[in-house]
C-alpha cells in the first residue's frame, strides 16, 4: 500500500493505492496521525479510487478519523469508494455515518461550501 496527500484549496486529500487490510491499514493510521492531530487541518479527504478492498481494522480508521475531525467541528469524507467498498461499508451501517462522494470533484465542491473555515 502507497499514501500520499495533496492540498487542495484547504483539504487535505490522501491518495491511498492498495487494498485497507490490517497491516497496511497500520501504516495508513501512522501516516495521517499528526494530521488528525492538528487542530488546523479540519478537513480530510481520502482518495479511494485505487482501493479494491478494506477490512474491519481500515473501517475503523475511517471511524477514528471521522470522529477525530468531529470533536473539532471538522469534515472528514471519502470519494472515490468503489462498489464493493460500498457494500463492505453498508453492510455494517457505516454508510449512514461517514460522507461518501462519487468523485473528488464533488467532494471538494462540497467541503469549500462548508462552514469550516
């Protein structure tokens, strides 16, 4: 697994390639530690696009991020999830909780209208 993040106006997008499976999921938390730890970073994007699959260890690294950037009023999506993402992520209701966009030009539309900054 290879992550990577970017700036985009003021969101921090991680590109992630390969498969969310507990030791690269490790890897992936370490990585992005010190910005769920930053209290001016209050919006993350993670870029699944070259993601095939994800286990219970990386769906709760979308959790903690999620919940991270919430105590803080901050926004955290995901865009990019393919189809059996989806259904690993709707199978246990995490659908409902995390915000989801087909695209990262969505997301971003969406997450410069946000009242975050």
């Amino acid at each position: 697994m290879k992550i990577s993040h970017r700036l985009v106006d003021d969101i921090y997008v991680f590109d992630i390639i390969g498969d969310f499976f507990t030791d690269d999921s490790e890897k992936v938390e370490h990585y992005i530690q010190p910005f769920l730890q930053d209290d001016g970073v209050l919006k993350i994007l993670f870029n699944c696009e070259q993601v095939d699959y994800i286990d219970s260890f990386g769906m709760g690294l979308l959790v903690h991020a999620h919940k991270e950037l919430g105590k803080r009023r901050g926004f955290f999506g995901i865009c990019n999830p393919n189809d059996t993402i989806m259904d690993v992520l709707e199978s246990v209701g995490l659908n409902s909780m995390l915000n989801f966009y087909a695209t990262e030009a969505d997301a971003v539309m969406v997450l410069n209208k946000s009242k975050t900054n």
